[in-house]
C-alpha cells in the first residue's frame, strides 16, 4: 500500500513542480497559484496517508495515531483547495471571488479544528495503521472525527461534480477535456474511498467486518482517482506550453544541418543555453545564431548559383516554392564554402537578395532551408563548387 501511494504523492509532486517553475508569476496569478496548492496538497495526502509514514509520524510524536488526524486534517485542507480552485476557475468578479474563498477557509477550517478537537477527546491507545477507520468505527469522538472528514470531503466532490456539470456545457476544448477528467476522478474518488469507506464503517456499525473495502479496495482506487482529477485541473494549463516545447524541440533537430553549415562563420555565436533551458529558450538562441550567420554570409551570396540552381530544381520538376528552397540553400552552401576559402572570394558586386528564411515567421522558414541543405543533391553540387564550375 506504501509504495502506491508514494508513486500517487510522487506523480502529483513533479505535476506541481511543472506548474511553480516560475515562482514569481504563479504567485502572482490566484489560478496558478491555487492550482498548485491543490496538488501539492493532494501529494502531502497520499504521502501522509502511506503506513509507513503513519508509524514514523506515530512514532516521533510518541503519540498513538497522531497521525490519523494529520492525515484527515489534510484531506479536509485538499478539499478545500479542490474549491477554491473551482472558484478562480469560474472566474467572476474579485469580490466575489474573496467572499467565496473565505466561506470555504472558514467552513473547512472549522472542520479541522474540530476533527483536532474530537481526536483529543477519543481514547485511541492501539495504533492502527492500516484499518483505523474501522477499527474505531465504534469508538465514541473517533466515530464521530471519522464521518466528519468523510462527510467533509464527500461536501467537496458534490460541490466539484455539479460545478464541472454545469461549467462543461459552456466551455469547449483543453477546458471542457479537462472538466470531463475532473469529473471522471471525483467519481472513482466517490466510489473507491467515500463509498468504499462508508460501507466497511456502516458494516462495523451492524456488526459485519467489510474491512477490506476500506483497506484494500479504497486505496489504489482513491490514488488514481486524485490522479486523473489532478490532470484535469494540470491538463489545460500545461498541455499547451508542453505541445510548445516539442515542437521546438523537433525544430532543433531539423535544424542542425543548417548550423552545421554556417556555424563556422566567425561572427556567428555559438548557442551554448544552460541545461535547465527547456527547449523553447534553446530554439530562440539557435535562431538568433543562425540569423547572424547568414547575416555574414550575405556578401557572398551569388546570384548565378541561385538562378542556376532554380532553373535546375525546376527541371527536376519540384514545385515553385520548393525550387525557390533549394536555390536559396545551394547559394547558402556556396557562401558558406567561399567563407572558408582563402583564395577564392567571387568577383562581382554584394547580392540584394534576401533569403525567404529570414522574413519568414518563426523558425518555419529556417526548417525548410535546413531540409533542403541536408536533402537536396544540388546543394550538395553547391557545397563542392561544381555549380561555380558550370556557371564559369
């Protein structure tokens, strides 16, 4: 049971991680920063919950079971959050939105205290790790810290359940998907740990032993529910900056042909990003590097070798736009070949021409220039001199 719910605490953690990598900004932002509340929260839950936690807690508190209503009070804070998130989710206006926060912190901050008070009036000398709940189904104060939290918790689900019922016919995309995922976890949460629970403790309440929903079942359950509801509130808001950095990463793999062929200009500076850079920060810095380098090479960009080049992509009968490509490339590759020469600078007057790559927005244009650099065998006749040799 430790080890699912630590890999539940573990995945909820690094989501949180993701969401606070800039600190500053998710501060600032109620939505951000509550959303990360939530799923810090919920790591702390399972992380708590986990037996082997529970002893240790027990153990250095030199209290038995101290650590159920840690763990409760936890769940109540968790549920809390789950709400408050739900509000700056909906939006409305500030105020409301301050009012609304405060019911809810003054609602389950009573909750708290009072599971706090109850476990402090309860006599609960043997440790129970695993099945506490129902092992003190029946015993006065713990009965009643029990079905407080449960009762707390479930409050929350309903709550969360009619809002993402009624907030997901308004709404469409990332945001309706990730509402149907928050839904889909409250239900598993519903069904695996309040209902699973509630049954085992009812049992005990009727002289049945149905520990093993309670202790078997609601676990593995609960941790997948908090899970999937994790990735509906993570989902809309990481998914399209996670989409953002792939598709930068594959761009810096297509783009290794061109900075291979211009990065031995002596202006152009070498991209050298920290390895905490995500990959976005990293095309940035390639691209202003690349752009730098053609930017040298433009003084020997020939003319002859472009229209040459065209009218021979052209009979090889590729598209207008893709012979442009592969022209520019084979003058790109010939300028960078007279770059590195030492004696042999073409007689005549500084090309105008100014490559497609360089006006073309993002690094779209710079992608196709790389493709044809490392596909096209004209380029390849470019780079060797032979279209000089033809042109002479």
């Amino acid at each position: 049971m430790s080890l699912v719910v630590y890999a539940a605490a573990g995945v909820l953690a690094i989501s949180a991680i993701l969401l606070f990598s800039r600190p500053r900004a998710a501060l600032r932002n109620p939505l951000t920063a509550s959303t990360c509340a939530a799923v810090v929260l919920s790591a702390i839950c399972f992380f708590l919950s986990a037996p082997a936690t529970l002893q240790t807690v027990n153990s250095f508190t030199g209290v038995p079971n101290f650590g159920a209503p840690l763990t409760y009070s936890m769940i109540s804070a968790y549920s809390c959050s789950l709400i408050i998130l739900l509000i700056h989710w909906r939006g409305g206006s500030p105020t409301y939105r301050r009012h609304m926060v405060l019911r809810a912190l003054a609602t389950y901050g009573s909750l708290i205290i009072a599971i706090i008070c109850l476990f402090s009036l309860a006599q609960a000398d043997n440790e129970r790790l695993r099945d506490l709940d129902t092992y003190y189904a029946n015993t006065p104060f713990m009965r009643e810290m029990i079905v407080l939290y449960l009762v707390g918790h479930g409050a929350c689900l309903v709550v969360m359940g009619v809002l993402c019922l009624r907030w997901a016919r308004e709404v469409t995309g990332l945001l309706r998907t990730g509402l149907r995922l928050i839904l889909v976890g409250s239900a598993l949460d519903a069904a695996g740990f309040e209902a699973a629970k509630a049954i085992a403790i009812v049992a005990r309440w009727m002289g049945h032993n149905l520990d093993f929903l309670s202790t078997t079942l609601a676990p593995p359950v609960v941790s997948v529910g908090a899970l999937v509801t994790a990735a509906g509130f993570v989902l809309p808001r990481l998914l399209p900056s996670a989409v953002t950095h792939w598709r930068s990463l594959t761009d810096l793999r297509s783009l290794t042909p061109l900075w291979q062929e211009v990065q031995s200009v002596n202006t152009a500076p070498k991209p050298s990003p920290s390895w905490w850079h995500l990959p976005q920060a990293r095309l940035h810095l390639l691209e202003a590097s690349i752009h730098d380098a053609l930017l040298a090479l433009a003084p020997l960009f020939d003319d002859r070798v472009r229209q040459i080049s065209l009218n021979t992509a052209l009979g090889d009968g590729n598209s207008p736009r893709q012979a442009q490509v592969i022209a520019e490339a084979a003058m790109l590759a010939d300028a960078a070949r007279l770059a590195t020469a030492s004696n042999d600078q073409p007689d005549k007057e500084p090309s105008t021409y100014r490559l497609h790559a360089t006006d073309a927005p993002g690094a779209s244009g710079l992608v196709e220039l790389a493709r044809a650099l490392g596909q096209s065998p004209i380029v390849t006749a470019a780079r060797e001199g032979a279209v000089k040799a033809t042109r002479d």
